[in-house]
C-alpha cells in the first residue's frame, strides 16, 4: 500500500473511532451519566454531528481553527437560547427576539465572513433552544452546548492529543508548507539537470513537461495551506501583533522560489532544444555547471528545514550557514562556466543562477537578522552582492 493509502486509511480509521467512542459512551455507560435526567445530558445525535463536522477537516491547525468557532458559536447560541425558554413569554415576543438576535449575527456574518461560521452555529444552537424550550425542554440550551462540548472533547482525543503524544501520526501545516517548498527547489534542479544531461532526447523532454508540471502545481496550492497556517497563528485571521515564524517562507514561495521555477522552465527548454554543441570543450563545461548545479541541490532539505522549523537549535542554524556557503560557493563557481558558452545559453542560465544566489540569499539574510550579524555575514553579504553583479552583466551582454 502506497504512503497516499495508508495516511487515507489511518485518517478513516481516526474519525471512526471518534463515532464509535460516541456511541460506546451511549450504548454502554448508564442513564444517570448523559441521561436526560443526569447533570450532564447530552444528545448523541449532536454529538456525533459535530465529531462528524470537526473530523472533515485535514490538519491539525485547521481543526484548532475549527474547535474555536464551533465552540464560540454554540457558546453564543446556547447563552442566546436561555432567554426564549422563559415560560412567560408569548410567541410574539419570541418573533421579536429571534428577529433581533438573528439580525444582529447576521450583520456581523456579513461584515467579518472570515469568522462567519461561529455566526451561522450561533444562528443553529439559537433556533433549537427556541423551538425545544416552547415545548417545554427547559434544559435544551445546557444540553446542546454540553453535546457540542462532548463531540469536541472526542475529537480532540483522537485527532489532537494523541497525535501530540506521538500515538498516531500528525499533519502540521507548518511541515506542509516546508515540505512544499522543498519539492519545489528540488523539481527545479532536477529539470535543469536533466536538460543539462539529456539535450535533444525525447523522453527527457516529456520528463521536463511532467515536472514542470508537478513544480507549478506546488506552487499554485500553497497559497491555501498558508491560509490555514495563518489562522492557526493569529485567532482566525487577526492581523498579527508580531512577525509570524513563518513569513520567511510565504516570502520564498511567493517570490523567491517562483522566480526560480519561471527562468528555470525557461532555461531547461533553450538548452533541451539547442543543448548539444558538439564541442567537447563547451560539453565540459556543461558538465561542470551540472555537477554544481547538484551539489547545490543535495543542500536543499537541510536549509529549507531550517526555514520551516518553528524553533531551530543554534547548532542546526550554522549547520545551515555551512551549507548556504558551499552552495553560495558551486553557484559561484557554476556561473564562470558560462562564459564561451551560446549567448541564448549564456542569457537563460545567468538568469537562472541569479535566481538561485537571490533565493539563498533570502534564507541567509533570515537565519542571520534574526540571530545576529557579524563580520563573517557582512563578508558573506559582499560574495552575494557581486555574484549578483557578475550574472547581471553575462545576462545583459548576452541579450545584445
């Protein structure tokens, strides 16, 4: 069974045992613990609602978002509920309210729709506490949100706790996103390598539409994941307070990474069409540019791991400064094979490394802001800023 199996079936697996841990607790526990006539009621239908609800969701993150709003909302439904089981009142005067609270909620929804669904949970719980109290179920309120309370302390076992605990596996956005960005560095080493290795052949060139293929697809659905990754971090969407662990990578998906993979589709079609030069001098220094072109791709999972930590140990961070620097260093020497190369060679491929030194960059510049400078990173700064320089003008004198 595939990796795409087995997390489906252990996913599957999880919300079953949430619904059967419901039941359990209905077919087995006697009356007097969730009875109607116990101190703690609770519906099971309710409750396997909401598990069903919560358990729909795909990340831990998200269903911290989630368990928020569902709970605010019937908090606020079930508060709203007690005044319309109040025996003296008429059904004009439940009209009257209902009206008003629904109104108000409505208008709210409306005007913050990023937390519409507490509102719409708010407008559900109201409606069942309205029309169960008029016949005479005074405890509904209490007993709706102790359900709704019930199904998400379920939940939270199966799909939050234990995977804390490292009983069952978990799926974090903040890992997502990482993993994201490193799939899609290494799909663009991977193209230019093979375009370097394989010009003219036909099942490269299928090869190079795949990937290409599979890098734009990562970079188109990203910007979903970090939706969720931010409103895990900032109470449903607030605008932060502060930096987000995590802006430096939104920075290199959004910006970084998507320049590479543009000049690096490029470049891997001009040298797939036009790669073979039959100059065994020149096919050398392809050669060379692949080998460095690798040896900077086999850096890629130890520094974008470090982008996407949470917290990174300082040992692990000049791991990562060590490796940015021999990166820097087969850039560096990959971009003086591109001189007696084609011109049209010559433009895509300093464009493409120029990409590169600006995306190692970035992660530099990041790990080093935010854990001090010093002379070293000042010397570092200065390699960057000429390499930069140096593309720049093989870029320019080969597009004359």
């Amino acid at each position: 069974m595939d990796e795409k199996n087995q997390l489906a079936l252990i996913e599957g697996g999880k919300k079953a045992a949430c619904v059967v841990t419901n039941a359990a607790l209905f077919f087995f526990l006697p009356v007097w613990v969730f009875g109607d006539t116990s101190w703690m009621p609770a519906d099971p239908v309710w409750v396997h609602i909401t598990i069903t609800m919560l358990c729909e969701l795909d990340t831990m993150d998200r269903l911290n978002e989630k368990i928020l709003l569902r709970t605010a909302g019937t908090t606020i439904g079930a508060l709203a509920g007690c005044i319309m089981i109040y025996p003296g009142l008429n059904d004009f005067m439940r009209l009257v309210i209902m009206f008003s609270f629904v109104l108000l909620w409505g208008f709210i929804e409306k005007k913050d729709p990023t937390r519409s669904y507490t509102w719409t949970i708010a407008t559900v719980t109201f409606g069942i506490c309205t029309y169960l109290g008029r016949m005479g179920k005074f405890m509904t309120p209490w007993k709706r949100w102790w359900s709704i309370v019930l199904g998400t302390i379920v939940t939270a076992i199966w799909l939050l706790l234990l995977p804390w605990l490292g009983v069952l596996p978990k799926k974090i956005v903040r890992d997502e996103l990482g993993e994201t960005a490193k799939a899609a560095w290494n799909g663009c080493v991977v193209m230019l390598e093979d375009a370097i290795e394989n010009p003219g052949d036909a099942e490269a060139g299928k090869r190079l539409s795949a990937k290409q293929s599979e890098v734009n697809g990562l970079l188109s659905k990203w910007p979903a994941s970090w939706k969720q990754y931010k409103y895990a971090r900032n109470w449903i969407n607030l605008q932060p307070k502060k930096v987000l662990p995590m802006d430096g990578l939104q920075v290199m998906l959004k910006d970084r990474l998507f320049e590479l993979f543009l000049s690096t589709a490029a470049a891997c079609r001009v040298l797939h069409r036009t790669g073979d030069t039959g100059d065994k001098e020149r096919i050398d220094n392809y050669a060379i540019l692949r080998v460095s072109i690798h040896k900077m791709g086999s850096a890629i999972s130890s520094v974008v791991t470090v982008v996407a930590k949470k917290e990174t140990s300082p040992q692990r961070r000049l791991a990562c400064l060590e490796e940015l620097e021999m990166m820097t260093t087969a850039c560096e020497f990959a971009a003086r094979q591109l001189v007696g190369m084609p011109l049209a060679h010559q433009a895509v491929l300093s464009a493409c490394l120029s990409d590169t030194a600006n995306l190692i960059k970035h992660i530099h510049d990041g790990i080093t802001t935010a854990h001090g400078g010093g002379k070293k990173n000042d010397a570092v700064k200065e390699r960057f800023n000429k390499l930069l320089k140096e593309l720049a003008q093989v870029e320019a004198e080969s597009g004359k």
